[in-house]
C-alpha cells in the first residue's frame, strides 16, 4: 500500500505543469546614457511608473526637458483606451555660493480626455515615430549633440521590451527624421494645448528662482503674490529637513 501511494504521488509530481520561466525582458538604451540616467531620476522623483519593470501592457511616455519648465506625457496602452496624463514640473534653483540646495521639485499632472488620448494613439501609429532609431544611429544628427537647447526622450514598453531613444533639438536638424520629430512635437503641443498648460502651471510654481537645467532661470522677487518671504521659507524648509548641515 506504502509502495502505491508513493508511486501515484510521483507520478502527479511528473504531470503537474510547471511555472513558465519567467522571459528576460530586452532593453535598449543608448550607449552615452546622460539622458537615460537622468530621466531614471525624474521618474522616480515625479512619481510616474517604472517601465523596465512593468510587463502588463505596452506603454509610451515622451520626455520634453526645456531650460525653464519641462513635461512628460504618459500613455498607457497603445491599442486601447487607457490612462494617459501630462506631467509638468519645475526645479528650485538656488545660488550655492550663497545657499545651501533645497532640491526641490514641483510638479503637478492633468488626464489626458479619451479624445485627446486617441488623437495621441492615432497620431503615434500614422506617423510610425515609435520607429525613428535614436539620434546616435542617425547620421548628421547624434554627432551634433549638446548641452543646451531642447532634449525630447522617448520611452517605449511592452512585456518583452523596453526602448529608450533621445533626440537633441528636432528643429534645429537637417535630416528627414528630425523634420517628421519636429512635425509629431507640434502637432503634440497643439492636442494638449502646450501654451495654456505652460502657462498655468508656471503661476502656480511655489519657488523664487526655478529652472529644468541649462544657464537660464526665471527669478521672482523676494516677496510672493500670497505674501510669502520667499528665502525665510527656503531657510525653514532646510531646517525641518534638516538640510543646514
């Protein structure tokens, strides 16, 4: 009896399914990883969704990093309705021969509405920009790369891959691939109404001096409109953070 049930028992053993190995996911980042490193840091600090991770459904987000105020447009699922969303966000600056860095970041985001989302979708599929190699596959442009100007980054996912492709100032290049960016950057700013959204945001950023990178700033007086001492409220947020030290 002892004999039969061990033997029934490891024949169940030998029959039952076994877990899938889990597949490795591919990635592709470019080989000078400035951009892919700091976008890393972004998305950690704006609070969006790590796409390396995420294996559930495709996923699309393009990266606007301008001197003064930047956004990130998130579109979940590329074949259906899903969430998407625009995220706009500021930096304080601060003058560190004078004073300490608060590293702070302001942001806020707004839902895309379903119509805007599709007019995205659509636009993403017609226009194949998904298929536009990084800048430094591309002659006469990933050799022309800088520091200042405009940077617009593209993060692709899906279950099995994760792409990561970056692009120096479309308007600026004289090749066709950057004229199609260029056209596909546009007609973004104009389904999300860019201006107006800039616009808003920017009343409502809370610090005196803010930028995304690069020499230019804008800077405030010392005073809020809400009456606020703009340094007396640095110097309180650094000591219940305790960055004095």
């Amino acid at each position: 009896m002892k004999v039969r049930l061990i033997f029934v028992i490891a024949l169940l053993l030998l029959n039952t399914p076994k877990p899938a190995m889990a597949q490795s996911k591919s990635i592709e980042i470019p080989k000078k990883d400035f951009w892919y490193k700091l976008t890393k840091d972004r998305s950690d600090r704006l609070q969006l969704p790590n796409l390396i991770n995420r294996r559930d459904t495709s996923y699309w987000r393009m990266w606007y990093r301008g001197q003064i105020i930047s956004y990130v447009i998130d579109i979940e699922n590329l074949n259906e309705a899903r969430a998407a969303f625009a995220t706009f966000y500021t930096e304080e600056y601060v003058d560190e021969a004078k004073e300490k860095p608060t590293n702070r970041v302001f942001f806020y985001r707004i839902p895309l509405t379903d119509s805007i989302s599709k007019c995205i979708r659509d636009l993403i599929q017609k226009t194949e920009i998904n298929k536009i190699p990084s800048e430094e596959h591309i002659k006469g442009w990933g050799d022309v790369n800088g520091l200042d100007g405009v940077i617009y980054c593209f993060e692709y996912s899906t279950p099995e891959q994760y792409h990561f492709k970056e692009y120096w100032t479309p308007s600026h290049i004289r090749v066709q691939e950057a004229k199609i960016m260029t056209a596909f950057i546009e007609e973004i700013d104009r389904l999300i109404d860019y201006k107006t959204l800039e616009a808003n945001f920017r009343r409502q950023v809370p610090f005196q001096t803010f930028n995304t990178g690069g020499p230019m700033t804008i800077t405030r007086g010392e005073i809020s409109p809400s009456g606020v001492n703009y340094k007396r409220e640095r110097e309180n947020y650094r000591r219940k953070n305790r960055l004095n030290n």
